[in-house]
C-alpha cells in the first residue's frame, strides 16, 4: 500500500534535507579547517615572577662598569635580560698556533662564551710538577680570550671526566689508598692544591679584575641530588674554591642538584646518541623531542646509572653540554650529520632554555703525557675505547679547523639569539595540548610556543634521528589567547622532513606589529635612521602585518602583497638579496625587512664599525679580527663578499669591488685567483715480514684447545700489594733443546704489558681484554732462559697471568704463574738483562688460581696500535706522499682521507701523529702543517675489520663497511685553505 504525499510536503521536505546537507558540509568542512589538537597551544598564563638574590654568586662587576647577574628565570647583563651561547673549546687539545684562529670562527659563529675544561692530569701528571707552558698555558689563552672580547666559562674539576684517564685524575692521585671525589682529608689537601695552582693562572683574569673569566663550574657529573655525602663535598669544594680566590659572577654544576641549594647555578645537557652505550644497537633519544625542561638522564650513565633530570624553577634554565657533534668511540660509529647535530640544541630552545651551551663546538687533538698516554681506555677502567689522539668530537669546528657543514646552520640560531635572545629569555615555554609522545609520529610536528605578553616565537621541528619523517601535511598552529585564536599560516602549509623553524608572531617592529611570518628571522642591523631587519626563508613563506599603524609599504623583487582583514599579506616568492620590504609605520620611523633566501643566509654574517652594522653574505668564511676582516676560503682561492650597507675597505691587490643596480644596496667585492698547484699524492702499499713470535700456527692452536678448556687454565694471578703504577716480574726458564720444540707464552695483563725475552724485547700491541699468545723458541737458548715482564697498572686492582707451553710432537708441558715467579717495584736499570742478579727479589704475590677465564676463542680486541709504531699481523701498511707547494695567501693544506678497514693510524718516525675509528663517513681530515716538513711521506697503518667484530653502524653504511676485512686508502683529495686580511677604513 503506497501513501500519497502532497507535493508541497514533498518539496519542503527535499528543502530541509539539502539545508542539513549544506549545514553538515560546512560543519565538516570547519572541522577539516580546525588546526588538530596536537597543533593547538594555550597561553594566556605567560605570566610569571622574576627575583634574584637568592643565590650565593660572587663578584657581578667589572671595572669597566659592566654587571653580570641572574634572576631565577634567566641570566642578567648590565641589568637586562641575557642570553649567552657558549661553546666549547678546550685550549690543550688545540695547537698554540691555531688558538687564535680557533677562538675567531667561535666568535664568527655567534659564540659569546668559551667553555673549557682544566683538566688535572694534563698539568700535574708527576706529582707537585706543574707544567703551563705551551698549549698548556691557562693564562696566555685566557688573555687571546679577552682580546677579542670572548667570555670564558672555566670547568676546573678537581674531576672532569672529558674521555681523558682516570676521568682526569692523575695516576699518582688515583693509586692513592684515600678515598677520591669525597671530604677524604688527604683528598681535600690536593684538590686544594689544585685550585691554588689555577688561581695563580686565572686570577688576572677574572671579570672582577677586567677579564674574560665570568663562571666557574666545580666538578662534573658527580650526582648530589639524593646524596648528602656528595653535597657536602660539593659545598666544601666551593669553599676551597673561595679560599683560594676564585672570585667570578657565577658558580655552577652539571649534575643532579640538591632541591633548594643556593650554591651553583643548575646546568644540563642533552645528547643525540650515546657513545658510551655499552650496547651496539640503534638509540633513539629523547634530545629531539619538544617538550618540558629537562636533562638527558642518559649522560655518565657508563659511570653512575641513569639521572634524575628534573629541573627546578629557582634557576635560570642553562645548559652546559648540548651535544653540537659527537664522538666516536671503538664500538659505537655513529656518523652524526647536521640535523643530528642541531636537533638537540633546537629542542632545548623550543623547551625553555635561557642558555645554550654547546659541547664540543671546536674539536681538537689529544694531549700525550710523557708517562702515559691521556685518553679514556676499557684498559684503564672504563666503558669506552676513545681514539687516543683524536678529539674530533664531529664538532662544528673540526680538530684540523675545519668547518662542518653543522658550523653554518649553528650560526644562524646563535645569530638570532645574539639579537632576539634577550626578548626570547623573558618568554615562557608552552607545549600543545596532545604530545609526541613516540619519535615515530610520521604525520606531526614537534612544536612548541614561547611567549610573553601575547607575542613570541612558534619552534616547530620535524626531525628525529634514526626515524625518516614524512613531509607533514596541513601543518597549521593554532595560538589561543585573550579569548581569541591565531592561525600561524593562515593556511596549513606542507611542513618538510628535517625541517627547524623559528616563526614570529605578535612582533612589535617600532609601531607596526609583525601577525606572523613564516620566514625566520637572522638578525637585525641598527643604523641612523633605518634599521634592517634579516629574515630568511627556504623557499615561499608568508608575512603579515597589521595594517593599522602602517603609511606605506614598497616591495622588491621576488613579492607579493594583499590586503584584507586589516592585514597585510605579503608573498616572499623568490627570497634573495633584492626580496626587501620598506615600510613606513605610523611613527614614522622606517625600517626595512629583507628576506635572503637559506642558501645565502647560510653564507652571512654581521659585522659592526664605527655605530653602523653591515650584513656579510660571502662563500668564503668572514672573521672579524680588530680592525681586519680575515677570510678563509676552503678549496678555491676566488672568493665573493655582499656588503650591505657598503663598507669602506683597503682592498689588496687583485680585489675588486662593484655596486648592485636595484634593490638593495649591496657592494660586491671579489677576488679571482689561479688554484695553488700542489704535487700528487701518490700511496703505495708496503710489504712486511710477520716477526717471529707472532703465533699463527692454526693447527696447534687446534691441538692446545684440544687439551685445555681456556689459555691460562691453571695459572695464577699474581698481584701488586701497593697498588704501584709499574711491577717488574721475572721467571728463569730451563727447557732442554728449545730449537726442536714449540714455546708459547700465553698471557694476560692489567693493563699493559711489556715482554722481554733473555734482554730482547718482543714489541706487540697488548689487549687487556684477550689472552696473548706469543712463539718464544727462536729467542729461547740451552740452559737458563729468563722471560722479563713490565707491568703497568693504571687502576687499583690489576693483576697479570701467563702460562707457557712446550710441545713436541703430542707432549705438552706447562709452566704456570705461582709463587716462583719473581717480582719488584723498583728494580736496577738492566732489570730485563739475562745476566742480573735477581737473588734479592722478591717473591710474586699470588692471589687466585684461574682468575682469568679467557676463552681461546678471540673476542672484539679494541684499537690494535700505540703511541708508538707496533707491527701487528692484521695491519696494511701504507706509505703517503706529502704534497708540496705553496702560494700567496695559501694557509695549509688539508687532506680529506677515504679509507676502509677497521682502525687507521698515522706516523711519522714512528710516532703517531693521527688516529680515526672508521665509521665509513668518507671523511678523515688531517693537516699538512701536522707533519715535519722536512720528512717526504707519513706511514699509514690500516687495520682489517674480522667476521666477529661488533659495532654500532648507520644502516647505510654497514655493507661497505665490512669490505673493510681487505683495508685499502681509497682516495685522499687535497683542501687548499687560504686566508686573506682585508683591513677597515674607520670613519673617524
């Protein structure tokens, strides 16, 4: 049965249907327009207290008049609000030479302060002998600091970790039976004696007395947040500090602080991998999200567990070490490219941090104690196997000097703190309503808010390390406020994987205020009558401006402008140097906006003369040395500088300078110059005879495994009673007609071992972790034989092992270590000769009888090579030609080195020069002013990768890398640095 409907109900009917339908699409249509949770921020509570006072710093003055101080939100500079970046840069693990040049490309690089370690091993290495001298000269780096107007901020222990030796303690202090890094009277005695010597090179030095000194740090990772024991003695050392003078604006730690304390400006940190991980697998940190304050709970972990990283509200939030590169170490080869780099710095920005502190921002070469070696070793006792000259951190400023690409994006963030820094210090951090919570969020930004007042700065990043993003789609940040909403675009933009930005929003430029601009800024340039304000932009980007409290607008090339809404929406199509914006607001005061494009951003730099300030955009590094520019140019001699506004220059020779037509007006000065002509580098491979005690008889190995479940199966420990740095062992040996047997020694030392045989010494490269197995017939004679033994112990509680083999056919005898080995702690000079009277010896100390388990099978042995040249039978060797020739303005000569295999080691007469863990980044530098000029080539020994190595890899990198078991120098490319000085005509 059908029921029939009037027509007009019919048509009503169909109205009201498409009505709903209409009203439900643009319900939905609005919902699709509404930014999503996760980019939706509130900060109406961007409200807060600021008080200072309640800490106990020292002297906030200088003579010039200058004050540093602090409030419990941010530091304080002549009374205003600051925010220092600091860099560091440690003075011993850089050439004298190249300090100045060092201390320059910080500066040029937008670093305020140099952080630096003092690092007590390196000048007391023999007890009560102090050395400052030569790269160790404290007083005279501190004085080229203050020359070029650089703060320092000291780090002075007593310990400091820093992958030195006994975390920087020397091996005299370290074998002391007093307890360390504690109130331990003897302890104290020294750690005062410590600070003594370092106030004697400081002192001149202090802000106080018009220096460069404006912080110290006291210790390092040692945790007092829930240990009283380690509080007391960070008050103490504070107090020896004082004692002693040391009299600077600040005090700080870096460590879990004690709730309350009022003794040391907290400091944290954040790294974006972890080196000294005992683990090979991939890390995927918590440095590369946006989110509260916080430190890395990961740093000392290898030393002391994970760390409480809270962050209390009574201090200022600073960093100390936010890793700005990454070291190497034997097991972990991470390759830390630039956004790796960046990431955990931008994120710390984004969370709050009023103080950035970048650890390390210029690499360096390990100092060599004329004892021991200076680096950090699983030998000596911890976690890690560290290269032992090479310190090159992958910082923005390589241990040769060079520049990373890294060095170029940290200029632009410590330019813009430089200028924007001060606003940014008194903005609160605000974090979107859903977090990120995994780092494999593909489709979103990590974002956060920074704002005061209503007006601040939106940090977006899409980039975690070890994870491949996505291009996030629609990314638009909703800023609610005043009962009101912001939409930072207008519409939602396409977000790029890797991408950092920094967008304004709410920006009073004079009486105009900047909406928001997607274009970020660089710096501002203040001179009579105009002021430039930098922005840049990687690729189109947007800014908008209220249109009230603007007369006029003229645009350059590249731009685009619509008015609506009361706003003015400016298109940057094109940026470049010719995408400027001059406005006239209502005050009358102009100013200009010039948008550079990110390529030519990355090349600027501002330079500031005479009450003017100059925009520098030039493909060769510009430093500012008094009243020089010094340029350094990598690769090619030609070089461009932009000048905006123009500069008066003397030119040398061969410049030449010219004036842009339209839009800015930028100077174009250039040199063009012939390349130098270097001579070839030519390699060729060396062959060498396998020496006589290397053990490689495969089938005997077999037999002895046979018989014995592990190499010193029976053996003894025989152990020092006096925890001395050096034991002297001796064992005579009768076996009847040696030539026609097999003798194997097979040993194990903590740490090092040194083995003569009847005087002759068998030089091999020791590994504490596995059992040494060395031939011994061809050196052995009829009658007594005497085995000569140098133990050196760098921690308390080494020991040594060894058990000898004769075999003849299927007979095998043993000689174990027991009671009847002989021993001595301060033995004659000829102590290993065959012909010494050893009667008066004494006998070995024994303490456990198979104490050392070591399977025959051979595990991962670490670096294979020494301070000194050591055949090893998994070497290559390979000899190097060094390039000759030279030209004006050229500065040395770098050698980018490609190689494969597993360790490489340089040395010149034996010596080593420079070292490198192979991570298979195809970029190993080294300097030709390293070498003696007066030696033709430098011998390259190569070590080959072996099946049963494990390492951590970057996963585009593992399949070459394991080519390694054949090692081979696969290219080395010549890098020609020149540097030119172009003085500054004053306007006075």
């Amino acid at each position: 049965m059908f029921l029939e409907v009037p027509r007009i109900q019919l048509i009503k009917a169909k109205t009201s249907f498409i009505v709903l339908v209409i009203l439900c699409a643009a319900h939905l249509a609005a919902i699709g327009q509404k930014a999503p949770d996760y980019y939706k921020v509130n900060i109406n509570k961007d409200q807060y207290k600021t008080y200072t006072g309640h800490m106990k710093m020292g002297t906030p003055w200088s003579p010039s008049g200058d004050t540093l101080s602090y409030t419990n939100v941010y530091l304080t500079k002549n009374g205003k609000p600051w925010f220092p970046v600091q860099g560091e840069m440690n003075f011993t693990k850089v050439p004298r030479a190249q300090w100045e040049d060092g201390i320059l490309k910080m500066k040029a690089a937008g670093i305020q302060v140099i952080g630096t370690y003092v690092v007590w091993l390196y000048h007391e290495e023999t007890e009560g002998k102090f050395d400052w001298s030569g790269n160790k000269d404290l007083s005279a780096f501190l004085e080229l600091c203050k020359k070029h107007d650089m703060y320092v901020w000291l780090r002075i222990g007593p310990w400091t970790h820093f992958e030195v030796r006994n975390g920087s303690f020397p091996d005299w202090l370290q074998n002391l039976p007093n307890r360390l890094r504690s109130n331990d009277p003897v302890y104290l005695k020294y750690a005062d004696r410590w600070f003594e010597q370092i106030a004697k090179q400081a002192s001149p030095h202090y802000f106080k007395n018009g220096g460069a000194v404006i912080a110290v740090q006291i210790e390092n990772e040692l945790e007092y947040r829930r240990s009283e024991e380690n509080y007391k003695h960070m008050l103490k050392l504070k107090e020896l500090v004082l004692k002693q003078g040391i009299d600077v604006p600040y005090y700080s730690s870096f460590a879990p602080d004690k709730e309350g304390q009022t003794d040391f400006l907290h400091t944290i940190g954040g790294y974006g991998d972890s080196p000294w991980a005992q683990h090979t697998d991939k890390l995927f940190k918590d440095p590369y999200y946006i989110r509260r304050l916080a430190s890395d709970p990961d740093i000392g972990s290898d030393l002391f567990g994970m760390r409480d990283t809270k962050v209390y509200s009574q201090y200022p939030g600073l960093s100390a070490e936010i890793g700005s590169g990454m070291q190497v170490t034997y097991h972990r080869r991470n390759i830390f490219n630039t956004p790796d780099a960046l990431g955990p710095g931008f994120t710390r920005l984004a969370s709050g941090l009023n103080g950035l502190g970048y650890f390390m921002f210029h690499g360096g070469i390990n100092p060599v104690g004329e004892i021991t070696p200076f680096h950090e070793t699983r030998a000596t006792g911890y976690p890690n196997d560290v290269t032992i000259l090479n310190y090159d951190f992958t910082a923005p400023i390589g241990a040769m000097g060079e520049l990373k690409d890294s060095y170029y994006e940290f200029r632009l963030t410590n330019l813009f703190l430089k200028d924007y820094g001060s606003k940014l210090a008194t903005q609160s951090a605000f974090f979107p309503e859903k977090d990120v919570k995994t780092p494999f969020s593909h489709d979103t930004v990590r974002f956060s808010v920074r704002s005061h007042n209503n007006s601040g700065f939106i940090f977006a990043s899409n980039y975690n390390r070890n994870v491949k993003l996505k291009d996030a789609q629609n990314f638009q940040v909703a800023i609610e406020y005043k009962g009101k909403t912001l939409l930072v675009p207008e519409k939602p933009v396409t977000f790029p994987s890797g991408k950092m930005s920094i967008w304004p929003f709410n920006l009073d430029i004079h009486s105009a205020k900047l909406v928001y601009s997607t274009s970020q800024p660089l710096f501002r340039l203040k001179n009579p009558g105009k002021e430039t304000h930098v922005f840049f932009s990687d690729g189109a980007s947007e800014l908008v401006f209220e249109a009230a409290g603007i007369k006029s607008i003229n645009l350059g090339e590249g731009l685009a402008m619509q008015n609506r809404d009361g706003k003015r929406y400016i298109q940057v199509n094109k940026p470049g140097k010719k995408s400027i914006i001059s406005i006239v607001p209502a005050s009358g005061v102009p100013f200009d906006v010039l948008v550079l494009s990110k390529e030519e951003a990355l090349m600027s730099s501002k330079y500031s003369t005479d009450g003017s300030e100059h925009l520098l955009v030039s493909n060769a590094l510009v430093m500012v040395d008094g009243g020089n520019l010094r340029i350094q140019k990598y690769d090619n001699p030609s070089t461009e500088i932009y000048a905006y506004p123009t500069l008066s220059l003397n030119l040398p020779a061969q410049w030449k300078s010219e004036q842009n037509s339209g839009g800015t007006s930028f100077t174009k000065y250039s040199l063009n110059a012939e390349p130098v002509k270097l001579s070839d580098v030519t390699v060729k491979e060396l062959s060498f005879k396998p020496e006589d005690f290397w053990f490689t008889d495969s089938v005997l190995l077999k037999k002895l495994q046979a018989k014995y479940e592990f190499p010193l199966q029976g053996a003894a420990q025989l152990y020092p009673p006096k925890n001395p740095i050096n034991v002297y062992y001796r064992k005579h040996l009768n076996i009847a007609n040696p030539k026609n047997k097999t003798v194997v020694l097979a040993f194990n030392a903590d740490d090092e071992a040194e083995v003569w045989v009847n005087g002759k010494q068998l030089k091999y490269y020791n590994d504490s972790r596995n059992v040494s197995l060395l031939k011994l017939d061809k050196y052995l004679t009829k009658g007594d034989n005497v085995l000569s033994f140098k133990v050196t112990n760098h921690n308390r509680g080494a020991g040594f092992s060894a058990k000898i083999y004769t075999i003849e056919g299927d007979n095998i005898q043993t000689v174990e270590t027991d009671g009847s080995w002989l021993s001595n702690l301060a033995p004659e000079k000829n102590w290993n000769s065959k012909k010494l009277d050893d009667s008066k010896w004494e006998k070995a100390v024994v303490r456990n009888v198979n104490f050392r388990k070591i399977a025959w099978k051979e595990t991962q042995p670490g670096p294979q090579y020494g301070l000194n040249f050591i055949p090893h039978p998994n070497q290559k060797l390979f000899s190097v030609s060094l390039p000759k020739g030279n030209a004006p303005g050229l500065k040395d000569v770098l050698f980018n080195v490609d190689y494969s295999g597993d360790v490489a080691a340089v040395y010149q007469k034996d010596k080593l020069v420079f070292d490198d863990f192979n991570n298979d980044a195809g970029k190993w530098l080294l300097r030709r002013s390293m070498f003696n000029g007066s030696d033709k080539t430098a011998l390259f020994q190569l070590f080959s990768v072996q099946p049963h190595y494990k390492f951590y890899l970057e996963d585009d990198v593992k399949s070459k890398f394991w080519e390694g078991k054949n090692p081979k120098i696969e290219n080395i490319k010549l890098i020609p640095v020149y540097e030119y000085q172009i003085p500054v005509q004053s306007k006075s």
